[in-house]
C-alpha cells in the first residue's frame, strides 16, 4: 500500500490488475472522459500502455471502502513537460498526476474530491513536491470543478493538445502550489 486516507487506499499496481483496466477501458461511460470512445483497450493494449516501465512513473488502484473502482499515476514532470507546461527555469519538485474513477456507480460522490486532496497531500509530504499539475481536457468542466475545489489553479492552456475522439483538443495546465 502507498498510502490511505480515511474510507480511501491507494495501492501499487499489479499484474491482477489487468482484467480491472481492461474492463474500465472498454467502457463507453469512462472512455468518454478518459482516453476517448474510440480508442478502447484490450488485454494486449492495457500491457503495452500501463505495465511498461516507462520513466518513473507510479501507477496505482484506487480503493474505496474495500472496494476497486480506479487508477491513478503520478511521475516527476521531465524537462519536455516542464518546457511545454512552463516551468522552464522553475527550480521546484514537480509532479503531474492523472486519475480516473472506473467504476461509474462511485461517480458524483465525492469521491472524486478526496482522492484529489489524498494524491496532493501525499505527493506534497512524501514526495516534497512544490508543485503537482494535470492537464484536463478544457471541455471537461466537472472534472476541472473538482481540481480547483481542491484548490488547483488554471495556469495555462494548452491549445489542441490531446488527441481525443477524431479531434484535438484543448488543455488546462491546472497547478497546485505548496510554495504560495
């Protein structure tokens, strides 16, 4: 286990995790919001996307009340990111986290606000990160509602930066900052 908070606990990703991605991944619901409902994973794509050891990033299940209902990842921000995010020269430890509630019966609970104080709280502890940043879609209004009441801000926008759904699309870098 990394870490738990309250009714929350986050854990390390294994191997017997596959058939959870896969089933979150398959699902229109959370395609939607997560990676497109066009872009659907299977066994073999769930092994090639989340069990390669690409730079140091943590992965992780998230469990609430015993239950597992999604993933979360978070790495350090490397000089690409940095540069394009805009912290080039920005000498502070900085992490970029991304989170999905897979299991649509956990959705508009709250849940959502709390797993994002947990990751920042952690990550700001543990991990003495000055800043910690994600970079949502800008038409995803619920899921930057939930990063600012946790108190991220809008710092830039990433004009068609992520390809979803046959169109690219614009990005918030949202920041939260633990040197204000």
């Amino acid at each position: 286990m990394l870490f738990q908070k309250g009714r929350l606990r986050i854990r390390s990703l294994m191997e017997k995790d596959q058939g959870l991605l896969v089933k979150w991944l398959s699902d229109p619901v959370v395609l939607e919001f997560y990676e497109g409902r066009d872009n659907s994973f299977d066994l073999e794509k769930v092994k090639d996307h989340f069990y390669n050891q690409e730079k140091d990033m943590t992965r992780c299940i998230i469990e609430f009340d015993g239950a597992e209902i999604g993933y979360a990842q978070y790495y350090l921000l490397d000089e690409q990111e940095r540069e394009m995010y805009g912290y080039t020269g920005d000498e502070a430890v900085i992490y970029g986290t991304d989170q999905l509630i897979g299991e649509v019966g956990y959705w508009n609970k709250g849940i959502g606000k709390v797993l994002v104080k947990a990751i920042v709280e952690y990550l700001s502890k543990e991990k003495q990160a000055g800043k910690i940043v994600m970079n949502p879609q800008s038409w995803n209004k619920r899921a930057i509602r939930c990063y600012e009441k946790c108190g991220f801000e809008k710092v830039k926008l990433l004009p068609e930066h992520e390809w979803h759904e046959g169109k690219f699309n614009d990005c918030w870098v949202v920041e939260y900052n633990n040197e204000k």
